[in-house]
C-alpha cells in the first residue's frame, strides 16, 4: 500500500486554510457561521498571514478587496447566506476585478445542519460571472485553491470556491506541500478600474463580459474538469454518462463505479465543448447535483441530441446520500436504457441486497417512539433566564440568529420570529408600527456578536423613527454557536492581540436611545422588574443581558445545586426552566451534579426554596 | 446519568458466542479485497465525538488505509443528538456511510436512535451511561427502561459495556471514548501501535498517560 506517514487527516476548513497558506496568501477576513467557521480559524495559526474576524461578511469582502487592490493574496470566507450579506460588494467587485489575487469561499449548508435556509449559492456564480470551482474532498480543496488564485490573477477576477458542509466538515488525507511567496503586486492609480462610477462601469461591464468567454475557453481545457473511465471490464453502460461536482462526485463514485463520470471542478462558467466531447456517443446523461438543477439546465440548454435526466429523480432540497443514489441505480437499471443482459446481472445483486433490507424494515425499528434529543441551551446559558421571563410576561419576542434561537423549542417556547441576522429589532419596529395595541407587549433580542454583525443599523432606525419597543442585547461576550469566535465587543482580535472593547450600550448611548440597562441575567428577579419598567416607557429602551457564556467559564470551581426532596412538592416548575441538568424520574426530581453549572438560577424559580447550595 | 442496575459493575453485557475474531478475519478480508469498512459513532452534543472519530481515522491511516471522516459541527452540537463516522479501506469515495459495520454508542438511548443503521452482520458496542434529554418531560415520553432487549431484539451482535465506570475509576470521566475505542479496536484490524500512537498525537499532552491506560482498560473487556 502507498505510504501514508506524510498525509493528514484534514477538514476540508482545515485544508482550505493550508491552500491559503500555500498560495501565499497575505491577509484573509471572515464573519464565522458554519459551516465556514474553521476556515480562519485554521489561517490564523499561520503567523505568515495577516487574518481577522470582521464585522460582518460585507466588511470582511470589502477589506479584503482592499488589500487585494494594495497588491496582497487575500481569502474571503463565509457561510452561503453570508454572501447575500456580501453581495453588494461582491457583484461589483466583478466589475472592478483585482490586483492580488482573490478567492472568495462559500460554505453552503444543503440539509441546513445549522441554518435558515439552504439557498443554492452557485447561482451568486452565474448572477456575477464570476468562475467558481468546487472541491470534492480536502486535498482537493487544499488544491482548488491553489489553482483558484492562478485564475484569479491570469483573469483579474475574484473567484468563488464553493463548499457544502460534507466537503467543508468531512475529513480526508491530504497531502500537504510548502508555501509559495507572493510579493505585493505594485498599486497604481486606475480610477477606470477602480472607481464605479456610471461611465466607468460601463467600460468595466464589458470588459467583463470579454473576461467570461475567455473563462469558457479556460474552463474547456482545464484539467480541473477531469473524465473518470471505468477501469475494465463489463463497460457497456458507456451509452450512459454521468456529469457531476463536489460531494456527490464521491457518491456517484461509489454507486456508477461502472460508468464514465464527468468531474466538473469548474462548475462556472461551464464549456460547452467539454460537455458536448462527453456527450458524444452516449445515449443518456444522468446529472448528480444537490439542491437546485443548475448544472442541468444550462447542459439541457447545450441541446445536445442526448436525453439529459437529473431532478426528474433527485430532490431540490437536502443533501443527496449514497442510499438516494442507490435507489435511482435500482431504478434506472430496471428500464430498457442499457442492455438486458447486463440489467440481469446487476439486478440480481440488487434484488438479494433489498430483500435483506426489506426484512430488517418489516422489524419495527427500535427507534420508534423513543424520546428525542433535540440541542438545547446548555445548562447554566445566561440566556436561558432571559427567556423564561420573556414566556412568563407572555411578550412577542422578535427573535436572531445564534444559541438563543434555540429558545424557540419548549419548554422555553419565546421566540415569534428568527428571519436572519439582524432582523428582529427591524420587525419588532414594523409590527408596532402595523399594530399599536402590541405597544408595551414586543420586544426583540439580539446575540452580542450578531448585534455588531447587523443589528447597529437597525438600532438607529428604530430611533429615527420613534420604535417603543425593548431591545434586548444577550451578551455573552462571545459569539457562542460557531464555537467561541471574538468579536468587537471582546476586546480581543482572531490574532489574540488586545484591542478596544466596543460596547453595546454606548453605541446605543450614541445613537441617541435615552433607556439604557445593563442587568445580569442571572439575576432573574432583577431581570424581571427591569424589563417591565422598561415596557412601561414610550421611547425605545435598550436591556443589554450580560454574562460570560457558561462554556467559557468551565474549569473554574463551580458549587452546584441540589432538590430537598422534603422540601419538594413536585409542582415540576423546576422543569419549565428547561435545564439538562434539572431531571425527573420515578416522580422524583434531581439535580445532575456532573451537569450543573452552579448558577443557582433555578433556586429562584422553585417556589418551595427546594433547590439548594450543596 | 444513571447505570442500568441489572449488571455488575465493570462487567459487560453480551450474548454468548461472540468471536472477534471472526469479525477481525471478516474486516481484514474485506480491506484486502478493496472493501470500505464504515463505522458510526453516536452520542449526545459534548461528549467528545469528533476527537473519538479522529483517534480512529488517523491510526487506520497510520495503517496506511485512506480514510474518511464526517463530523457535526454548529447548532447541532448543543446537547443534540449528534453522530460522526468514519470509513476505510483501500480507497474510499464517500464521507458518509449508507449502513454501518460498527456502531459505537457513547449514551444508551443514542444507540436505540441509530440502530436501524446497523448492518445485518454488523456489530454493536454501547456505553452503559444515560443523559436523560429535556424532551422527555415536555412530551411525556420516558427514557426506554428496556435497552438492552430492544438492541437485542434487533441484532445478537451487541455489548454493553461499563466505558463510564472504568473512566471513573481512572479518576478521569472524560476517556470514557476511550475505553469504548480500546474495546473496538478488538475487532477490527488495525496495528496497536497506531493506536497508540493516534491516541498520543490527538489528545491533551496532560492527558495521554490516562487515555492510554483506559484505552488498554477497554481493550481487557472481550480478549
């Protein structure tokens, strides 16, 4: 077998990071959100790259096109809705092209593991004209990096590198190489590059239209679209071809190991003279994608003489899976588009592993009727608190993006609205305006990271135009759900150097809101009189909620709680405050001790003084 | 978190006639023959998932096997049900298995969960530790009493062992993976010295002496 000693197992984050660090890049920007989150995290341990955490996916494009035009490598990276935060930038960046070489990632998230949709980012691609490659596995995204800088430089583009959560979290071997430098490219003045205005751009609109039928020739000779024949044998499903990217490539190996596949490494622009050279011959091509059928159309359009299936059988949502490709297989095989003999052959191992699998399916499953596990706040969450009150006000809680949307799930069951981020302060202003009798009653919450993200400048409208509501700032210090990323409220960079520590509250100050607390959560009954005095006011009030995300805080000597079970009259309110660490069974209700945080909220909840410091 | 009280402590639960080394000539011959063996691991969010999968993946390529893993990474992992996998062999295509040869369960009802992904000839190793989720009050519906008989009404092949326990009595909760992969790694034929090694390179320095010891714990249960 190959010698394996110099590989490593790495994430497809974790190799996009050493594509960066081989290319030679020289600064790299991103806002975390998984699953792109590990991408800088993986930069910032090369101390040859200048990387940061920005704002938000807007500034760190928008930086990055910066040190792009000073003449730097720069990377870009954030997750799928990320860029519709960026794309502003991102469709005139386009125009204006680069100086250093520049690739922008997208990490899409096809299931929505952890996100609010599960949009099709490939078409930011088409929409742009900007070229997008999309690796299949870590070496190959270590690689496409690589080779998307040379684009980038050799077409004066950005270029999109497009992953999906299984190439961004799955991990295989890679093999990992040295770092090539890249001087700073000299900047020189050019406002007609540079500068978008009407009469420039048009110049600019139509070089880039020059830049896309090059990058169509490009794409038609690249090796980065690659031709897998079958290696022996039993070869008669050559009338069939198979077109496929990223992921699904690995699917689509393992269950057509017998027939010719097209890997598309560029999936934008795609060449007509690649697809047609594939086609020829071939009675069926069968396109693999997930999501949306982006690549089957644009080959549907090529009209090619060849009957073209895809979304006929693969859904438009989720992610596609070795099972879903097998069953197609099944399918596919049983009709007349190959031979017979052949179909024979295969079906007879097909019938013989169904039929196994159809036994084990007549079982009633194990599964059925067990409890779930859906993911909850942690136990001792300063969030939790919050939204207890919240419930028990019975208030319309607009809600946003990070751990506290979990809040939405019983027992805590608060939140009215989660849209994207930043965009509960804006509703909970529409719906007062819409709806005077919800005065007094709504409030909106906001994450602390996610409040710097996009939640400043609806902060400002709403007191431009006269909101009444609450708005609740949960600062845990952190931004918690991608796993502990800094933000300008922490007054830490991604570089671990000191910085100013910007504050909620005095940038609310600032904008003029007169209504400003600052509580500690887990001083729930504070809490609770705070936020109703609040209610009360007629001009906007802001709460900032703070306290250290209890998982920063492990390690530290902690004191936990326990229930007197003389005390205890089984009321189960203990239990609406839905902690992991509070449990019932056999009518008795406990503490875990190796899951208690020692907050001693619960302790003001129980009515009965049951809960006790042990 | 509670141990089922029907077994006596540090001793496993398994049906008679169980060989590993049956199921290690199996593997092996599958691996030579340019098979991918798949393995899943479950458990709940926190429970140290994605570095068990990793002491695995890296000593199957120490072994000179290409791997690959998948890991859950985001909201799922707060306290939610989460799995990682990993898959070897010769050359390996997907990161995702479709049915699993292994399954480790780091929690009890996690093992229930992600039966039904058990290959008919696959194999089963449970920890015998509970975490009681929050929906079981809210919906009314108990922790399963009777684990044991639903894995043993689907699959003969199956342990439950007391990885917990040990890790406790190592005075370190948190190798309790560890003692479940020493007991994998019975049946499946990767070299003892990549283990050893993975597990040298991917846990805590402080930590590699405890990791070892209740790795070999682990491996003491069936041999």
């Amino acid at each position: 077998m190959e010698k394996t000693s110099h590989l490593k197992l790495l994430t497809g984050n974790e190799a996009i990071a050493r594509g960066a660090y081989e290319a030679g890049v020289r600064i790299a920007t991103a806002y975390p959100g998984t699953p792109s989150t590990e991408i800088l995290e993986n930069v910032s341990l090369y101390k040859e790259i200048y990387s940061q955490w920005s704002i938000n996916e807007k500034v760190a494009l928008e930086t990055a096109s910066g040190a792009s035009i000073a003449g730097a490598r720069t990377l870009v990276a954030m997750k799928h809705v990320g860029l519709n935060v960026a794309a502003d930038p991102f469709m005139t960046l386009a125009y204006t092209g680069i100086n250093g070489g520049m690739v922008i990632v997208s990490a899409d998230d096809p299931g929505m593991y952890s996100s609010q949709n599960e949009q099709d980012n490939r078409y930011y691609s088409r929409f742009s004209k900007v070229p997008m490659l999309e690796p299949s596995d870590s070496q190959e995204a270590k690689d496409f990096v690589i080779k998307a800088f040379d684009i980038s430089e050799r077409f004066d583009t950005p270029v999109l590198l497009r992953t999906t959560t299984r190439i961004s979290h799955s991990r295989s071997a890679v093999s990992p190489g040295k770092r090539a430098e890249h001087t700073i490219k000299e900047y020189e003045k050019n406002c007609q590059k540079y500068v978008m205005i009407p009469a420039f751009g048009r110049i600019r609109h139509k070089a880039l239209l020059k830049r896309w039928e090059e990058l169509i020739k490009f794409a038609g000779q690249s090796d980065l679209n690659y031709l897998y024949t079958p290696e022996t044998g039993k070869n008669k499903t050559c009338s069939i071809g198979i077109i496929t990217s990223g992921i699904n490539f690995q699917y689509a190996m393992e269950i057509f190991s017998d027939t010719p596949v097209l890997k598309l490494g560029i999936t934008n622009p795609l060449s007509y003279k690649t697809i047609k050279d594939f086609a020829d011959g071939k009675k069926l091509l069968i396109v693999i994608e997930e999501l949306e059928p982006f690549l089957q159309e644009q080959i549907q359009q090529m009209d090619l003489g060849v009957k073209i299936l895809g979304k006929e059988y693969f859904p438009r949502y989720g992610e596609l899976s070795l099972k879903i490709l097998d069953d197609f297989h099944g399918q596919l095989f049983g009709t007349d588009l190959i031979s017979r003999s052949y179909s024979k052959e295969f079906n007879a191992g097909a019938d013989a592993d169904k039929s196994t699998s159809d036994n084990q399916k007549k079982k009633k499953s194990p599964a059925d009727g067990i409890p779930t596990r859906p993911p909850v706040l942690c136990a001792g969450c300063p969030h939790r608190p919050v939204f207890y009150i919240l419930k028990k006000l019975r208030l319309k809680v607009m809600g946003d993006i990070g751990c506290y949307t979990l809040s939405v799930l019983p027992p805590l069951s608060s939140l009215d609205s989660c849209l994207c981020m930043g965009a509960g302060i804006g509703q909970a202003l529409g719906m007062e305006k819409a709806d005077p009798k919800v005065k007094g009653k709504i409030v909106s919450v906001i994450g602390d990271s996610t409040f710097f993200h996009s939640g400043v400048t609806p902060l400002i409208d709403s007191v431009y135009n006269k909101g009444s509501g609450v708005i609740i700032i949960l600062d845990n210090r952190i931004t918690a759900m991608t796993g502990h990323q800094v933000h300008p409220g922490v007054g830490k960079t991604l570089m671990g150097e000191d910085t100013t520590e910007v504050k909620a509250e005095e940038i609310a100050r600032g904008a003029g809101v007169k209504n400003i607390k600052v509580v500690d959560p887990y001083d729930i009954k504070l809490f609770k009189k705070v936020i109703r005095e609040q209610l009360k006011k007629d001009q906007l009030s802001v709460i900032v909620a703070r306290r250290k995300c209890v998982l920063l805080e492990k390690g530290k000597a902690r004191v936990t709680v326990y229930i007197d079970e003389k005390k205890c009259e089984k009321c189960g309110i203990c239990l609406k405050f839905g902690c992991p660490a509070i449990e019932y069974k056999d009518d008795r209700y406990s503490v875990n001790p190796l899951m208690c945080t020692g907050c001693e909220v619960c302790m003001d909840i129980c009515k009965k003084n049951a809960i006790k410091i042990k | 978190m509670k141990n089922d009280n029907n077994v006596n402590s540090f001793k496993k639960i398994k049906p008679e006639g169980i060989k590993q080394e049956k199921y290690l000539e199996k593997w092996r011959k599958l691996l030579d023959s340019g098979g991918t063996m798949s393995i899943l691991f479950s458990g709940v969010g926190g429970q140290g998932i994605i570095l068990t999968t990793t002491v695995l993946a890296e000593a199957a390529l120490l072994d000179g096997l290409d791997v690959k893993v998948s890991e859950v990474h985001g909201m799922a992992q707060r306290g939610g049900s989460v799995v990682g996998s990993v898959r070897m062999g010769r050359k390996v295509y997907s990161p995702i298995l479709d049915s699993a040869d292994f399954i480790v369960s780091l929690e009890k009802l996690e093992a229930v969960r992600y039966i039904d992904k058990l290959d008919p000839e696959g194999f089963i190793i449970v920890n015998d530790f509970e975490v009681y989720p929050v929906s079981m009050y809210l919906d009314g519906i108990k922790y399963p009493e009777n684990i044991t008989s639903k894995l043993a009404g689907y699959t003969p092949n199956y342990m439950i062992i007391k990885a917990t326990e040990i890790a406790k009595s190592l005075n370190e909760i948190r190798v309790s993976n560890t003692v479940l992969l020493g007991s994998l790694s019975n049946f499946i034929p990767i070299k003892k010295e990549s283990w050893m090694k993975s597990i040298k390179d991917n846990v805590p320095k402080r930590a590699v002496e405890v990791n070892l010891k209740a790795f070999s714990e682990g491996k003491k249960i069936i041999s």
